[in-house]
C-alpha cells in the first residue's frame, strides 16, 4: 500500500463528487429531509426523542451504502478502474482511497444531518452532542464501507440497489429499531448481536439517554471499527477490474 498512491485516488474520487451535483445532495439533504419529516410527524410528542437518535444513525448509513455502491460500480463498468489496475496501484490503495473520499462526505453528512436534528428539530440528548457526531459519523462511513464491499459482487447498477435488501434491511429489522434487541425471539438474538447496525443503534440510543455515555458507546464504536475494517479489506480481496 502507497499513502500518495491512496491519497491520488480519494483526490480523484473527490473531484469526480464535487461536480455530481445530484448525488452531493443525495448525500447531504435527504438524512435531512427525512429527519425533518420525522419531527414534523411526531411534533408535540415525545417520539422523536425517542427514534429521532437511532433513526439519526441509520438514515446517513443507508443513504451511504446507495451511494457508495452505485458510485464504485459505475468506475468499474465505465472502464475507469481498469485503467487504474493498470498501473502499480495496488487494491488496497483504490479502496482506502475511495473509502477516504466517501468517508469525508460521510462525515459533512453526519455533521449537517446531526445539526439540523438537534437545532432545527429540536432533538433532545442527554448526552454531549459531539458524542452523537462521532457515533453518526461513524455509521456514515459502516455505509461507505459495507457499499464498497456489496459494488465487487454486483455486475450492474441496478443489481447494486438491490443488494440493500440483503445488506440493509436484515439489521434495519433486527437493530433495535422495532423491537428491543432482548425482547427478539431466541433464534434471532445472535444473528442481532453479530450485525454492526445493532451496536450502531445502540451507541445512538445510551448518547440520547445517558450524560455522560463515553463508556457504554466506547466497545460499540470499536464493534463499529471493526466492521469498517473487516468490510474494506474484503472489499479489496474482491475488487475486479471490470464487470462482464
């Protein structure tokens, strides 16, 4: 792996984003948008505080894995990444550098979805609000990561957004969301405690509830890190040059 090599990569990356104007506000309004709709819908009510949290984390890492995926396949089926492994640059260094380059909009997404949350909205935390930053930012970029590793088994776009099901919406079922995690049934409590969502959910959920949640969210962040890692270097043992 090459730092310079990795770092031409998420320039290249960032440069292709800053003139895709759709998908910058993909990334960036629709966290928002959804989380202005929730409040509006709960207005008057203690539910948003309740959701608002947990919703928090997983709407940037939804809307993260989309991008992500799409983004990363079209490189592959435009003939862009072909190029690229054409030259010394190794896999490790194409996917660090697009997870760097998405993770950066990860984390303006974070930090704007979290700001109009608890400003516009009116979130109310018990926790620090930088603490709930990090944990959002830190979902944004489980999306990226989880994107780029679904883009190296998908042959199109549209076979790239039908991966969400397979990757999103077991955890979105078995986060916590709808059901607290020990009231699941017996079967599926496991399968819960091994998704990177959950413990996602759960950070969100002791930032909204404890004031000073540093030690409940520390091992989630680190189940969290975990994942991203474990995700980027499949990723790079799955990257191929081209689809067929």
């Amino acid at each position: 792996m090459s730092v310079h090599r990795t770092l031409v990569v998420t320039a290249r990356v960032l440069r292709q984003l800053r003139t895709d104007h759709r998908t910058i506000a993909l990334m960036l309004l629709v966290p928002v948008v959804l989380m202005g709709l929730l409040a509006w819908i709960y207005n008057g009510t203690p539910v948003f505080d309740h959701i608002g949290p947990a919703l928090l984390g997983v709407f940037p890492f939804v809307v993260m894995f989309i991008v992500t995926s799409v983004a990363t396949l079209r490189e592959r089926t435009s003939g862009t990444l072909e190029r690229l492994m054409t030259t010394p640059m190794a896999k490790t260094d194409l996917m660090i550098g697009y997870a760097l380059a998405f993770g950066l909009m990860a984390v303006l997404q974070a930090v704007v979805a979290s700001a109009f949350a608890i400003y516009v909205c009116g979130l109310d935390l018990a926790g620090p609000v930088w603490v709930l930053v990090v944990v959002a930012v830190a979902d944004a970029v489980l999306g990226t990561a989880l994107g780029l590793l679904a883009s190296g088994f998908a042959r199109t776009e549209f076979q790239a957004v039908q991966f969400m099901p397979a990757f999103v919406l077991p955890q979105f079922l078995l986060c916590g969301l709808l059901v607290a995690r020990d009231q699941l049934p017996q079967v599926l409590q496991p399968f819960s405690d091994a998704l990177p969502l959950s413990y996602a959910v759960d950070a969100m959920n002791e930032v909204a509830a404890a004031a000073d949640p540093l030690g409940q969210v520390g091992p989630d962040l680190v189940v969290i890190a975990a994942w991203i890692v474990a995700s980027l270097l499949l990723g790079s043992l799955t990257l191929r040059r081209r689809t067929a």
